[in-house]
C-alpha cells in the first residue's frame, strides 16, 4: 500500500495440540490467504507450531524436533511469499528450552526472539519447561541456516520506509517494563505479541486497555495474536481474542470466541510524525535484520469526518466530554475576571454552539442563563428563518435577548467612507461584521461583561472570518472545535435537551451562510459554493495540521475516502485550503484566548506556531505536479 500504510493481521488459525506437522499446514493456508488479502505482517499465536498447552510434552525430544522441522517446512512453503509472519515455537538455545517468536518471509526464519518474562503463578507454570530469554544473545540453527537470536532483534523492510518489526510474548507484555517499550526506542513501528491468554471474566477488557496503552505509549502499531479454542482446555479455554491498535486506539478486533481474525491497515508516516512530534521519545540501537516486505495495491478504510467518532456510543459520550470542557473553561475566566457573558447570536450553528456552552457555564457558576445578554444583529443579508431562529434559541436558553437591526448604521458608515452601497463587495460584507463586534464590544463595556466568541476551528483555518469582526472577541469557547463536530454537538444537544429540539434541528438544517450579502432569486448566500465543503475541509485540515502529511499523500487519502468526487475537484478544493491556509495565518496570529478540545488546535500560544509570511508555494507545487 503507498504512503506509509500497511496491512496487519493477527490470527488464531485450525490447531492440534501436539502435532507440529498440521498446525504447520494450517499456518502456510493462513500465510497464503494473507498475502491473497494484501497483509505485509501476519502474526500468530505464542507456540502455535505446537500448541500452548502441550504440558510436560514440551521436554520431550520428539515434540521439540517437530517443531523445527515444522518451522523448517513452513519457510520452503513461503518461499514465494513477502509476508512477514511470525510464530511461536519452542526452541532450544545454549541448552535451554525457550519459548520463541520465530520471524520468517521469503521462504527464511529472519531471526528467533525469546520470550522475556516466563510467568509461574495463578493457572500459568512455565517455567516447569521455559527459561527467560533476557540476556541470551546469538545464533540458532533454524530451517538450514544460521539466524539471529536475541530479545532485542528489530526486523526491518529494505522496501517499505518506516516498517521495522519488533516481537514480544504474552507476559511480556503484563510486566511493569515491556521489552515492546525497548523495541519501540530502538526504532520499531510495529510490536508483534504472540499470545496464549487464557479467557475469565473482565480479562477482555483488561486486555484491550493493556494493548491499546502500550501501543499509545509507544507510538507503535501493537499486534495481539491470542491462541483460540482448539488449544486443550483441561482446565483453561483461549478465545482468539484478536487485537490491533494504532498510537492507542483499537483499529481492529476479533471478539472473544468468533473467528479468531483481525485486520487492520496502519499508517506508518503517522506514527513516525508521532514520535517526531513527541521530542521526550527517546532512541536506542538494536540488531537489525532486514527483510523486503509484500506491497499490495489496495485503499484504506477511512472515515471521512475524522474528528467525530464513528460510533454512536463514543460520539455520545464525546459530545458531553467536550461540552464540559468548554463550559468549565468559559466558567474559570468569568470567576477570574467578576465579569458577565454577551453573545452575538446569529441563527446558524457557531452562535447556537457558543450560547448552550455559555449557558452550560453560567448553571456550573450558578448564576441564572437571564444574566446572559444574547444579542440578535439582522443586517443587509439577514434572512427571515435564521432571524426567527435566533430569538427563538435565546427564548428557550432563557437568556435575556437584545435585537439590534444593524442596516441603518452600516449604511451610514458606507456615506462615511464614500461606499457605494449598490456594490457587494468585501467592504460591504466586512462592514457588518465589524459593525456586529463593536456592538457587542460595547455593550460589554457597559454591563462589565466579555464577548463570548462564537468562530469555530474550520473557519480559523480558512479565514474565514473578518480581522477585527468576527475574528475578535474576549474568550473564544469554539476555537478548536471544527464545523463536522459543531454540527454533531449541536445534534446532541438537541436530543438531550427536548425544549431545545425543534429550533436546534431547524438551525442544522440551515444552509450555512454569513449573510452578508441579501438573498438572490430566493438563494441565500453560501459558505461552502466559496470555500468548499466543510466535511471536506475538515478532513484536509485533521491530516494537515495533526500529522503534518504530504499534499500528495492528502489529496490520496482524501480520493479513499470520497471515491464518489473526481480527482480534479478534489485537487482543486486542497489546492484553495492550502492556499487560504497560508494567506490568513496572520488573523490566527491575533486571535483571542480559546480552549483547546482535541488534537488540533490553532493557537498561536499553543499548538501551531507559524509565520504570517509564510509562502504556500512548496505545497501547491507538489499538488501542481500530480
């Protein structure tokens, strides 16, 4: 797959305990569907060539001769493969018995890594048969070669930048300091766990947060290969609790005893962006061994609203989370500064978001949602339904709402400054937004109140907004909150709150607009025919900003996940991001204090530092050359 991604998958396939020659065969059936399905690594579960629950039959010579010679005949049966695969297997080394994660690809055992931490409480009792691995280091005899042995092997492709593969077992990953944490250091991108986790209750959970946490700490892609039902279960069952997570998110997952399969495609350039950007992630040598991996030529599953949960539950939850984290922010500077809040509101979605979140604060404050002055501002391009919409919001908020008919005294400034009023043009559309902030300034002044700003990330982003208008407040609740999840947060409040309902859905099923210029044979004035779709925007600004990826990698990922629009379009639409991008940091520059919410945040105090003269030259160039 190009630009950094790969394909993984963790799988328990058809097992007898005890008889390395059929689990052999049914591990080639997986490698060969694998690289059907376009996986570059595969991993299986902890001594799946024999079993995990062979007992005191691991110190029988026989069992342990199987297992080489079944490794053996699983590298000739690959030969033609580039899957890189692992699996476990037990193997003698320097006279010892150790349980091993055997590295093959190309039809060759790439390197042998020892299990770290053998575990002998509760059900388990390894080390009857295992010895640690920690500090054995060197050469085993493994399918007619000499291979690498060692805890701290790194396996690296030659052909694809940034995949280099580490490998740890089970209870390596269940101890205080995992070798995966190690691995990570010495430049691993993705950790393999061959695992043989027997299933109790509440273990799922426990093993998912385990997996996910690691992979997060390490900025890594973890692989969970969990051995499945057909091991023995005398007194243990195993699930195939299949788990995959990327930089601390399940990516993939199989449940507790269904077909023991999970895939997942992972972003390398992601987590090496990650780790640039994380300057404490600190780096070590290791031994590494290269391998070329299989390339396949296939899309990712992406979601095309990056900043809003796909799942119904998280996006609930999420909603809330963010809400509080608005309100309470508005709630500390109003106690810091004894000041009251005034709010332009406007009958379109930023407003409606910043009067629920001010609202929100004033109930943690304890202070009655009258105290709010809600001021409603119709201009030259105020439409009857966004009008009709503001007043009604503010009625049921319950703040103390203001109406102020602003075409009077934008007209007169236009004699001011000698502006034919016949011309729509920038002065005429700027001239109301500036208009609307020195009201709302003012009227602040007069009740010791702060302007409660009201633009959100997206339009931060594109300047959309007008320097000294609406660009300028005293405390700006939505600044790092994107158009798609303003929507999603305005959807969730109306659900939750019934009074709310019917004039939050009339707002979302608004077009958005800023109004400025009056309505046309019934068409009012539209954002998105100027600047392009918000749900495309977004979704270039969360790859941009957050991981810092290439145009060209941009636009690709922006082709996967709206495969319906051509690639002109789209080019054509990042192109004007790229371009509005970089012309209007210098309104980023200046903007007021605003809490940050997620992972990507405009501030010019926080997370994105640049300069207002930065050329966006290099950028459009690489999109110019597509």
């Amino acid at each position: 797959m190009p630009y950094g991604y790969v394909r993984l998958r963790c799988y328990a396939p058809p097992l007898r305990v005890g008889d390395p020659k059929y689990n052999a065969e049914m591990i080639v059936r997986a490698v060969r569907q694998a690289e059907t399905d376009g996986v570059t690594v595969a991993a299986f579960p902890e001594l799946c060539v024999t079993g995990y629950t062979c007992g005191d039959l691991f110190l029988q010579t026989a069992l342990i001769d199987g297992a080489k010679q079944a490794i053996a005949r699983i590298a000739s049966a690959t030969a033609d493969t580039g899957v890189l695969f692992i699996v476990g297997a037990p193997l003698v080394f320097g006279g010892k018995l150790l349980n091993c994660a055997v590295a093959l690809c190309g039809g060759k055992a790439l390197g042998v890594v020892p299990k770290c931490h053998i575990p002998n409480y509760g059900e388990f009792y390894e080390q009857r048969h295992f010895t640690s691995g920690i500090g054995a280091s060197g050469e085993i005899a493994l399918a007619g070669a000499a291979v690498p042995f060692g805890a701290s092997l790194v396996f690296e492709a030659v052909n694809v930048p940034g995949l280099k593969v580490a490998a740890e077992i089970c209870e390596d990953l269940w101890v205080a300091c995992p070798p995966s944490s190690v691995a990570a250091q010495c430049g691993a991108t993705v950790v393999v766990n061959l695992s043989a986790s027997d299933e109790t209750v509440g273990k799922a959970d426990w093993r998912r947060k385990l997996v996910e946490s690691q992979s997060g700490r390490c900025a890594c892609a973890y692989m969970y290969a969990d051995a499945g039902s057909d091991e023995s279960t005398g007194d243990l069952v195993f699930a195939a609790h299949q788990l995959i997570a990327e930089n601390g998110t399940t990516v993939a997952e199989s449940a507790p005893f269904a077909d023991g399969v999970a895939t997942a495609d992972v972003d390398l350039e992601k987590l090496l962006f990650e780790r640039r950007r994380m300057n404490t992630f600190t780096a070590c040598d290791s031994r590494t061994v290269p391998f070329t991996a299989a390339v396949a030529e296939s899309k990712p599953q992406l979601s095309r609203t990056p900043f809003v949960p796909s799942d119904e539950t998280e996006r609930r939850a999420r909603a809330q989370s963010i809400l509080d984290m608005q309100a309470f922010a508005l709630k500390k500077r109003l106690a810091h500064t004894g000041c009251g809040a005034v709010i332009g509101v406007s009958g379109g979605l930023d407003s409606a978001l910043a009067l629920l979140v001010t609202a929100r604060a004033y109930a943690l404050l304890k202070r009655k949602p009258q105290e709010i002055v809600a001021v409603s501002m119709p201009g030259l391009g105020t439409g009857e339904r966004t009008r009709k919409n503001a007043a009604a919001l503010i009625e049921a908020v319950g703040a103390t709402g203001r109406e102020i008919d602003i075409s009077a005294a934008v007209k007169a400034h236009f004699a001011d400054i000698g502006h034919d009023e016949r011309v729509t043009d920038v002065v005429y559309e700027n001239a109301q937004a500036r208009e609307r902030t020195q009201i709302l300034m003012d009227i602040a002044n007069g009740c010791n109140a702060l302007v409660i700003g009201t633009g959100d990330l997206s339009e931060l982003a594109l300047g959309w907004a007008t320097y000294n208008g609406d660009q300028m407040s005293m405390y700006g609740v939505n600044a790092s909150v994107p158009k798609t999840l303003v929507k999603y947060l305005i959807a969730a409040e109306a659900d939750r709150v019934p009074k709310l309902k019917k004039v939050l859905t009339d707002i979302l099923n608004t077009e958005i607009s800023p109004e400025l210029i009056p309505a046309k044979a019934g068409k009012m004035q539209s954002t998105e025919d100027k600047i392009g779709k918000y749900e495309l925007n977004d979704f270039f600004l969360y790859y941009v900003v957050r991981y810092g990826f290439a145009p060209k990698k941009v636009l690709w990922l922006a082709r996967c996940a709206f495969p319906e629009i051509d690639a002109e379009p789209l080019r054509q639409t990042l192109k004007n991001f790229y371009s509005r991008f970089f012309s209007q940091q210098f309104k980023r520059s200046a903007m007021p204090d605003g809490v940050k919410v997620g992972s990507v945040s405009l501030s010019p105090r926080g997370d994105w530092r640049m300069p207002s003269d930065a050329q966006a030259d290099l950028w459009l160039a690489e999109l110019d050359n597509l």
